[in-house]
C-alpha cells in the first residue's frame, strides 16, 4: 500500500509517519530527511539544495522528482511506502502518480494532518529549541509557512479531487493522533 501524508510543517508527519511506518512495516520515505542528509554529507545534491532549504523555500520540482525515482526504484520500496511530506507541489503531484502508474502502483491513501497556525508556530518554536534546525529560526518558519499556503495547501485539492483523502485533527497527543492514524487507515 502506498501512503500520502500531507500537512504543514510542524503537523507531526514525521513523528506520526514512523509510527505508520513500525505498525504497518512499510518503509518511510522523507524528503526532508533525505535532504538534510544529503546537506550534512556535502553530497552534489545536498550542495544544491542547502541555501534553499535553510531560507525555508522549496527545492525545485526537478530535484525533488529525481529524488522520488530513485527511491521508488530501490528494492526496499517495492512493495509500498509511507510518504511524508514528498510531495509539496501540484507538479509533484501529478510526477508521483506517473512514476508509479508505471509501475502498476498508485498512492491508496492521503492522510492529511491538520494543526492550526497557531499550534504550529508554537510546535516550530518549540522545536527549534530541541533540534537546533536551521530553518526553523523565525524568518524561515514565516517563508515554510508561506510556502505551504501557496504551493502545498493546493495539492490537499487534487487529491481530494483524484480521491482518498482523510482530514485527521492533529492536535492531541502522540498517541491520540496516531489512533486517529490508524482508524483512518483501518476505513480507507
Ligand atoms: P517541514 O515539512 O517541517 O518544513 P521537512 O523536514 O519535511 O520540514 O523539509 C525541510 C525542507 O526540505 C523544506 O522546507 C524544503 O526546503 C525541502 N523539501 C522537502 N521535501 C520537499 C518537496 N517535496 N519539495 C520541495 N522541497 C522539499
């Protein structure tokens, strides 16, 4: 089974997407993780998309689509996978059901974690105490956020629209949200 989440930053994606991850045995696949990997070990494609990420701007659809082909190339996603926060764009959107309808796979399920802007900010701030990440420093978040308005809250639409999307209430706790999780997946 191939699994969407969608939310903004600061929604739990990947908090919740590891838990998906343990319970259902499918591998997690983030790009957000993948990136700053990428940065941490100065590799061609972390030199490339670091500044953009530490301003809280999008990397670009073609990066992010050669990202999204390897991954799905790899043995480890053969048999579905949990997507947290891979696809951002419309553009992503429409590239992730190509490169799977390819491969006679299509996303089953979107789970959208909802949370609102006040929550979020309060999660980021939070964070940034925690993990030290760049581009959760004020200026960032502000541009995230912006970003998620902008070029991601659109593709909640089109999968509403091509089907299968959940709302969940990602505020609660850990658990209580993942409850939520997992109900949802157990009706879809
Ligand atoms: P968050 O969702 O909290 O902003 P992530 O760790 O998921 O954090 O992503 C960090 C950064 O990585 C994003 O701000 C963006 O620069 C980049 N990124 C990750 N996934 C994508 C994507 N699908 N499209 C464009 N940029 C992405």
């Amino acid at each position: 089974m191939d699994i969407l989440l969608l939310g903004p930053p600061g929604a739990g994606k990947g908090t919740q997407g590891a838990l998906l991850s343990q319970a259902l045995g499918s591998p997690k696949f983030s790009t957000g993780d993948l990136l700053r990997d990428a940065v941490k070990q100065g590799t061609p494609l972390g030199v490339e998309a670091r500044a953009v990420m530490e301003a809280g701007h999008l990397v670009s659809d073609e990066i992010i689509l050669g990202v999204i082909r390897d991954e799905l190339a790899k043995p480890v996603s053969a048999h579905g996978v949990i997507f947290d926060g891979v696809v951002r764009t419309i553009p992503q959107a429409e590239g992730v059901a190509e490169v799977l309808q390819a491969m006679g796979r299509q996303i089953d399920t979107v789970l959208f974690f909802d949370v609102s802007d006040e929550h979020l900010l309060r999660r980021l701030a939070a964070r940034r105490d925690v993990e030290s990440r760049a581009d959760d420093d004020p200026a960032a978040v502000v541009t995230r956020l912006k970003a998620y308005r902008e070029q991601t809250a659109p593709v909640i639409a089109w999968y509403a629209a091509h089907g299968g999307l959940t709302r969940i209430d990602a505020v609660g706790t850990v658990a209580e949200v993942s409850d939520r999780a997992m109900r949802a997946l157990a009706r879809a």
